[in-house]
C-alpha cells in the first residue's frame, strides 16, 4: 500500500480515508458534532475501494475545481451502527454536486434543491461506473438513472446523498 502509508487501519485491515487533504478533489463530512462513531471514524475503506476513490479524485480533478463530499463508509472493525450496510468498507455515501463550491459540513443538497448541479453529478456518477469494480450507486434524481443506465437505481432516502458499492475483490 505504498500510496497511503500513514493511514489508521482497523483490525479488518480497512484503512481510514484520508482526511481531506490539502488540494484533494474530495471534501469529508459526517455527524461529527459529537455524535459517537460517525464522521471520520466512520470512513474506514477496503484497499480496493480506496484506489477506486483516488483514481476517481484524480480524474474528477482533471475535469472540475469543485470538490465533491465522502460522508459514511465503515466503522473500524466493521461494526454495525445505524447505517444499513456499510459495515465491509465497500460502500461509500457521497453528496451530488452544487453549483457553488461549498463544501464541509454545511454543504447538503438534495436534488430538490436549485444549487444542485445535474450536470456535474451526472459527470461524476459516470466516472465511478468507469470502474469495474463499481456494482451500483443508489440515487433517486430519475433523470441521472435514465442517463447513466440500470447500476443506478432508486432506494429509499437517497435524494440528498448517493451510496455506491463496489465489489470487495475485482
Ligand atoms: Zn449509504
């Protein structure tokens, strides 16, 4: 792993997402006020998926100045909490993109909102499902279903976040 060699990793051998780094095309969110097990302690990755992440940071840099946002993935340890699923560092939740260049944890958007940029989260949704080893999104702006094809698909309380699988091994 010679690409993240300072990471946190837990006893699975997940390792903790870097913490928005300085000049990454990413930002982090989660409850961290001072809700236990959220935040970055819930954003504990499988190797596989952190490259994912990192080559898609770096192709979304390419293209786009606006950071995008990495909320839950796991738990260290892959303890449940109240997040169904999310307990293999497989799944990822990340937030569409606005048309401002907000970021942190007031950055929400839910496709209902009129800072919310179809365009460019349809760009970024369609270089996750570049990579092969990306099995769905979840996402309910039915438009960006119809343009990016049956991985995307609709689940319940997804208007304000997207939740991607992958799988665990190529
Ligand atoms: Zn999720």
């Amino acid at each position: 792993m010679s690409g993240i060699p300072f990471q946190p990793q837990d006893k699975l051998g997940r390792f903790m997402l870097p913490q928005a780094p300085e000049g990454a095309g990413y930002y982090v969110y989660g409850n961290v006020g001072g809700v236990p097990g959220t935040g970055h302690l819930a954003q504990y990755a499988h190797a596989n998926f952190l490259s994912v992440i990192f080559r898609i940071e770096h192709e979304w840099q390419a293209i786009e100045e606006r950071k995008f946002g990495i909320g839950n993935i796991s738990l260290a340890g892959g303890r449940k909490y109240e997040h169904l699923g999310h307990q293999k560092g497989i799944e990822m939740d990340f937030r569409p993109i606005r048309k401002d260049r907000l970021t942190g944890q007031a950055a929400r958007v839910s496709r209902f909102d009129a800072i919310y940029d179809r365009d460019a989260t349809i760009k970024l949704v369609r270089l996750f499902l570049q990579r092969p080893l990306v099995v769905k999104i979840f996402f309910n702006d039915d438009q960006v279903q119809h343009i990016c094809g049956s991985r995307v698909q609709y689940s319940k309380d997804h208007d304000d976040h997207l939740h991607v699988e992958i799988r665990e091994r190529p």
